[in-house]
C-alpha cells in the first residue's frame, strides 16, 4: 500500500503522487516547465497524475487556490473534486471540495465547471463563482454581487466573497 514521506522544497511529483497537508499546514506544487502552481491550505488532499491530455489532479478534500499558466494546443489541466470537475487553459481560480459541496471562485481566465451528479456545466468567468452541489441549482454568481448582499444581511465589515459572503453565519455570528 501507500507510503508517506515529507516533502522537501524542490522535491519531484511524480504522478501516482498524493500531496497531504495537515491542518495548519500548506503546500506549493509547481510545474518546473511552466508558470503554473497549485498552493494547498490545511487540511487538503491532492492527487496528482497525467493523461494524454494534459495533467489530471484530483482534490479529494479541501482547498487549492491555482495559477495556471496557457496550455498548449490539445493539452489542458482538469482539477476533479468528489462533486465537480473543474478544466482550464489558463487562469487563476481557488477550488474548495467539502463533504457535501465544491466551491469555484475565478480570479481571472474561464473556467469550465461540470456537477459529476448530473452532468450539468456552466463557464465561470474572472470575478465569480459556482457552487456544484447535489439537489442545488447550479449558477454563476458574480462575486460583487454577492458581496454586498451579504453585508447588507449579515455585517457591516467588507468580507472576502468566496469564503465568507456565501457561507451564512452559525447563531454566534462566525462562518460556519
């Protein structure tokens, strides 16, 4: 069965490889051949491998936020998650998979977002995001939008929209 080891900077991923990171830990996994990154928050879970295609990964949990660089003709990069799959050409995106939802939020580029569940796809474009979930309706929402209509139900303070604007608040007021 499976081994672990601790990464060290520098350090090849070659595919079949599984990048782990503990709950107050982190991890940059880059493509020497391009300016293309996937940083892992705590708590994350990342397969990686290759496909005739271009490169697969596979989030089975927690939160990457992602750099990629233009692919070439024919090649892209497809980021699965149990919910959804995520393909881009290039862009920045932050990609969240929790127990029972996945999370897309652009910073810039196009990204295209199919639910596993039913096949349902939609284009998420720079400065939004869309939540694959089963039994939700999916939909892009853009995140200024989003934004203000939270802190006029919720607070007053200015909120980051992916994390905080679309996750409501638990009976103390904190993000749930």
């Amino acid at each position: 069965a499976g081994q672990s080891a601790e990464a060290r900077p520098g350090a090849p991923v070659p595919p079949g490889t599984r990048v782990r990171t503990g709950a107050d830990g982190r991890a940059v996994v880059g493509s020497g051949e391009e300016d293309s990154w996937f940083q892992l928050d705590g708590g994350a879970e990342l397969a990686v491998a290759l496909s005739p295609g271009g490169r697969r990964l596979q989030l089975a949990s927690g939160r990457l936020q992602a750099h990629v660089a233009k692919q070439p003709a024919g090649r892209n990069v497809v980021v699965e998650t149990p919910h959804a799959r995520a393909t881009v050409l290039g862009t920045r995106f932050a990609l969240a998979a929790r127990k029972d939802a996945t999370w897309l939020d652009v910073d810039e580029g196009l990204v295209e977002f199919v639910r596993h569940s039913d096949g349902n796809t939609i284009r998420v474009g720079a400065g939004a995001f869309a939540v694959a979930a089963p039994g939700m309706e999916m939909g892009v929402t853009n995140m200024l939008a989003a934004e203000v209509i939270y802190s006029d139900r919720f607070t007053n303070r200015t909120l980051n929209p992916f994390w905080e604007a679309v996750i409501p608040p638990n009976r103390e007021g904190k993000a749930s």
